[in-house]
C-alpha cells in the first residue's frame, strides 16, 4: 500500500522543504520508491534545494491541466535511484491547483510509487489545506518557540477536522511530531521551549528532533538534501527520523540534551 | 454452541440538530443569502446534518429543486437530512431527491419557547442583518451571541428570560480541542477528556468539565444559567465565563490558582474560582 505523506506546520520558515527533501530522500535510500511533491505554488523551493531547478520544464499544474503526462513532469533525484520529484509552478496562480486535479495526480502516483511526501507552503489558505487534505499520515513540524507550536496546533485541528479522512470517516491522519531547529543549550538556558514544553501542548509522538545546524543553510545552497551530508548531526537525525517512521523501534531519541564536554577535551582545549 | 453477539440495537437518541427554515421557492435567492450569510463563516458547519423546515412555503404550489439545494448545501457544508412540514407535493418531491420525513412538527418545547421568545440562542437572519429577509436558520452559536457575551462592558449579561431548559445528554469529548476550534454544547453540559489549547473556545449552556489542562476559553451557561460552574484539571486558561460574567488573566494567573484543579462558579455576579479540595 502506497502512503502519502504530509509535511506540514502552519508556520513558514521551520523547516517544511528542508525535512521535505532529507525524509523523501532518506524513504528513498531505504529502498521505498518515492515521490516528493512541491505544493508551494508560486514560490517553488523544494527542487533548489533537491538541487534540480535547471531541469525543471514541467510542473504540478502542468500535469493538472492536461497539457503533459505525469511522467513527462517528473524528475528524477541526482542522488537516490528511487526518488522523483513534482516541482510546483513558479509562474501560476495558485489557485490552478484543485482537489480533483490532485486526487487523479495522487492517484496515479500511487500506482507506482510507495511513498508520496507533500511539501506543504506555509499558511492554512487553499496550498496547505490541498496538500494535506489526501494524506494517510503528516509530519508536523515545529521550532521550539510559542507561535510555531501554536500554528502547528492548529494544523492539527484541521487535520482532524478537515482532511479526507476526517470528512469519510476514516481513521485519522498518523500524526508525527517532528521539533527542527534545536539548540539544547538555549534549551537549558531557558530561551527555547524543550521537547517535552511541545510536547504538552501537542500531545502527538515525536519522530525526532533534528538540532540546529549550521550545515542545513550549507547543504541547501548546495542543492543537496541534509541528509546526504557527511558527518553531519542533522543527517543522522533525519535518518533516525526515516528509520522510526519505518518501523524500526527502539533507536534513541538522540541531540535532545546538551553534549557535555569530556574530561580531556576540556583539558587540552578541544571543541 | 456460543452464543451470537448482538450485531446491532436500535434506540431512540434525542440529538439536536440544526433546522433551516425556507422562507422562499425562489432558490436563487435563497443561495444567494446563504452564501452571504457562510461564506465568512466557512468552518461553521462540517458535514452537520441539516433539517429543512418548509412549514412556510407549504401554501405554494411549487417545490423547490431539492436535488439543487442538497449539492449547494453540501458545499456549505450542510447535509441536508429530510424535511419538516410542507405540502404533500413538496414532501414528495423531497423523497423523490433522497431526503427523509420528519414528523410535521418539531417536538421540543421548553426550547421552543426559548426560541421564539427570547431568540437567545438563534441567529435570525431578520434581526441581525436586515438586508436579508430570505432565511433565518435556528442554531446554537454564532459570532453574535459570543462576541455579545465577550465584548459586553458590564461584565454581566442577564438572561432574557428563565425558562427550564430540556434534557439533553452531556456532550463528551475525548480528544484535544486545538487551537481555532470552537465547541459548543448546545442546551448540555460539556465533558472534555482532552487538553485544551491556547486558542480555543468550548461554549456549553450547562457546566463544562475539563479532565485535562485547559489553556484556551471557556465559557459556561452561555444562555444564562447563573448555576452553571466550570471544573478544571489544570488551570491554564486564557477566559473562564459563567452566564455572561467573565474573567481574563491579562496578568496570568494568580500562583495559588495556577495549573490548580479548580471550580469556577457565579456568587451573586462574582465569578468565583477556587481550588478543588484534595
């Protein structure tokens, strides 16, 4: 069975298209054959950051219009075999993309692909609800600070109350908490909410929590998914990330708490 | 040999629902005040079964085009349910488009006297926006009634009228109200298991339990019942109102109450709230 996946958050600018790119990749680098769609009509990102914004002819409304075939608008991702991608249209109104136009696009994607991850624009206007109205399950993700967790609350309501499967009477949407933007230390100095803040007020389980980093603004400038970089705490984040939404148990939630410097690091001066 | 399991019961349920009084044949108009009337209020119904009141056309010969009206409603929506009163035609008509038969009259007196009386409760199109004469829809919250209760500058709204309301069972919620959502329990009292955030707004015309945090509004005997009381888990909140008198924590809340299990009751037009003896 093919899953659709919603990365969401109300809020702009917490992490939708980096976490977009890194889990999509990530389902993809564990063998799921995946698809990642930009819902951020007018405003495409999501293929500057995959890295494939000169191949871009065609795109989502494209594909809703009738003018091309969906496999004509798919890319194929530079790093994963199994990853293709829908960009959004840079250059259209958004209000080109309708339900119905989605739903056969989605529909058509499901008979090929296991994983359909849609990148959710910011905001509860007619981008975000189409984006998350199809999902079996969402990816919402939050910083630690009142008002992104105050809209992702939101989100969560009209999840429950609006989605597809809230309107057929279906089990409801799987929700994820997923907290991006960590710092562990202005955690413990107060200046950040922690996990468990977010988490009474969410009151979701939490897939991971992905640390503040510099390499995030490296890697998209690049046009490589976080999750590809070497030695980085972001991409062994997201790929415990993508390893508990596979299934596998037991991984510790790791970059919750403050790395405490060691006896001789501190000795000899080491950072 | 096991005995079966019983597959199914029936019962009589007495659940409140929405009834759109039809005032005009003339769909057009009809639509067109209703759009005018939702648009701005798109979250306000969400697949809410609706029942249509036809006891005022019932005198003209024609039918209103129901299988039109439903799909108009719907993207509103309302699903509408079956039809109340009407002529025999109309109701035929109306079975003919898949709606059902209510009885001619709807059986609901103590309410029913509230309604016409006091109009507490209803939204009436004629009342408050006189620009639309076409319909007047019978429900239990709308901004009007709120803002009136939220925006009032005597802290004290007095009820229009006493009238013994009608039993109706308490209304449970189990999961997290979140925030921009709105419950309302309309003639009952409202039992809420999940927390509710910053946000939100549960309105109930009897007493609200809230078994959980309660970070966002609460707003108890909202048509007036002095004796309603609000019991909470974990005082949050951001509004706590008893029958038109509120309370705001512009200053949060004070220590010996907050994150408290507390009880808020109205003691002649004071809005009392104190801890829950453990």
């Amino acid at each position: 069975m093919s899953k659709v996946i919603v990365v969401t958050s109300g809020k702009g600018g917490v992490g939708k298209t980096t976490t977009s790119a890194s889990f999509s990749s990530g389902l993809a680098l564990r063998g799921n054959k995946t698809v990642v769609i930009d819902f951020d009509v007018g405003l495409r990102n999501l293929d500057l950051i995959m890295g494939c914004e000169r191949r871009v002819v065609y795109d989502i409304i494209n594909v809703i219009n009738g003018e091309v075939s969906l496999k004509q608008a798919l890319i194929k991702d530079k790093n994963c075999d199994n990853l293709y991608i829908l960009p959004a249209s840079q250059t259209r109104d958004k209000d080109a993309l309708n339900l119905e136009g989605v739903e056969r696009i989605l529909n058509e994607l499901k008979e090929s692909f296991d994983c359909i991850v849609c990148d959710s624009p910011a905001g509860i206007e007619s981008g975000a609800f189409t984006a998350m109205y199809f999902a079996d399950e969402a990816l919402i993700v939050t910083n630690p600070e009142v008002s992104s967790v105050r809209d992702s609350d939101r989100i969560l309501g009209i999840l429950a109350a609006k989605s597809k499967r809230a309107v057929d009477g279906l089990e409801p949407v799987k929700e994820h908490l997923l907290v991006t933007r960590y710092d562990p230390k202005r955690v413990e100095a107060g200046e950040m909410l922690s996990v468990v803040d977010i988490q009474e007020i969410l009151r979701i389980p939490l897939i991971g929590v992905i640390p503040e980093s510099e390499s995030v603004l490296q890697a998209s400038n690049a046009g490589t998914p976080a999750i590809h970089l070497d030695k980085s705490d972001v991409a062994e984040a997201y790929r415990d990330v993508v390893g508990r939404f596979m299934g596998d148990a037991g991984l510790p939630m790791r970059f919750v708490t403050a790395e405490k410097k060691g006896f001789f690091k501190r000795l000899l001066g080491g950072r | 040999m096991a005995r079966e399991e019983p597959a199914f019961k029936i019962k009589i349920a007495n659940l409140s629902l929405f009834v759109l009084y039809v005032h005009t044949t003339d769909m057009d108009q009809l639509k067109k005040q209703l759009d005018m009337r939702f648009n701005k209020t798109q979250d306000f119904f969400s697949n809410t079964p609706v029942a249509l009141d036809l006891s005022a056309i019932a005198n003209s010969n024609l039918s209103p085009d129901f299988v039109d009206l439903m799909s108009f409603m719907l993207d509103h929506g309302m699903r509408a349910t079956g039809v109340v009163g009407g002529s025999t035609e109309q109701r035929e008509a109306a079975v003919q488009s898949g709606l059902g038969l209510f009885p001619d009259t709807i059986i609901r007196p103590a309410l029913k006297s509230v309604s016409t009386s006091t109009t507490t409760t209803s939204i009436d199109a004629e009342d408050s926006q006189p620009e639309l004469p076409g319909l007047a829809i019978e429900t239990g919250v709308g901004e009007p009634n709120n803002s009136r209760i939220l925006d009032s500058d005597t802290q004290i709204q007095k009820p229009v009228s006493q009238v013994l309301p009608a039993f109706r069972p308490t209304m449970i919620i189990n999961k997290p109200v979140r925030t921009g959502q709105r419950i309302y329990a309309e003639g009952a009292s409202l039992v809420v298991l999940g927390v509710v955030n910053a946000g939100a707004e549960l309105i109930a015309d009897g007493d609200i339990h809230i078994y959980a945090p309660l970070r966002g509004r609460v707003i108890a005997g909202a048509q007036g019942n002095e004796n309603a009381r609000i019991f909470v888990h974990s005082l949050e909140a951001e509004l706590v109102s008893i029958a038109g008198c509120f309370k705001v924590f512009e200053n949060g809340i004070p220590e010996n109450l907050r994150g408290k299990s507390v009880q808020v009751h109205l003691d002649c037009s004071d809005l009392i709230i104190q801890p829950l003896l453990s």
